[in-house]
C-alpha cells in the first residue's frame, strides 16, 4: 500500500514541477536545472520523482520552497531578502 501512496506523492509533485516549466519545453527545463532529458521522459513516464539532489536543483533555480515542490505544504514563493 505504501507503493501506491509513493507514486500519488510522485505525481503531484511532477505536476507541481510542469506548474514551474510552464512554457518550456522539456529539453529547455533540463538544461535550466542540469536534468538528463532522458531520465526527465522516464521520470514523466513513469510518474516518479528525481532523486532529492535534482529536487534541491529545481527548487534553486525556480526560486520556490523544496517543501512545497515535494509536498505542496505552504506557499510556493521562497521569500527574498
């Protein structure tokens, strides 16, 4: 049962992750944030998340809060000094 839990997280936070790639193309989001195109395909494919080091990538380079892109919990904007 705990499979199944795992991949609804995966997929929400893969939609959570196409919210930021908004007009990109998937090879462009890649290169932004250092993902192997093929692995990103397999990942969407597959409706699973990237490993954490590549979550912490995502998050830095879209400025939001690793917490909401893995979880959804609290406001998606890391806020500026």
């Amino acid at each position: 049962m705990a499979r199944k839990t795992d991949k609804v997280a995966g997929k929400a936070a893969l939609e959570r992750i196409s919210l930021l790639k908004e007009n990109l193309s998937l090879a462009e989001f890649c290169y932004r944030v250092g993902w192997n195109y093929r692995a990103a395909q397999k990942s969407y494919l597959r409706k699973s998340l990237p490993d954490s080091e590549l979550l912490v990538k995502i998050a830095s380079a879209f400025r939001v809060d690793l917490k909401w892109l893995v979880t959804g919990e609290i406001d998606p904007l890391v806020a500026t000094a």
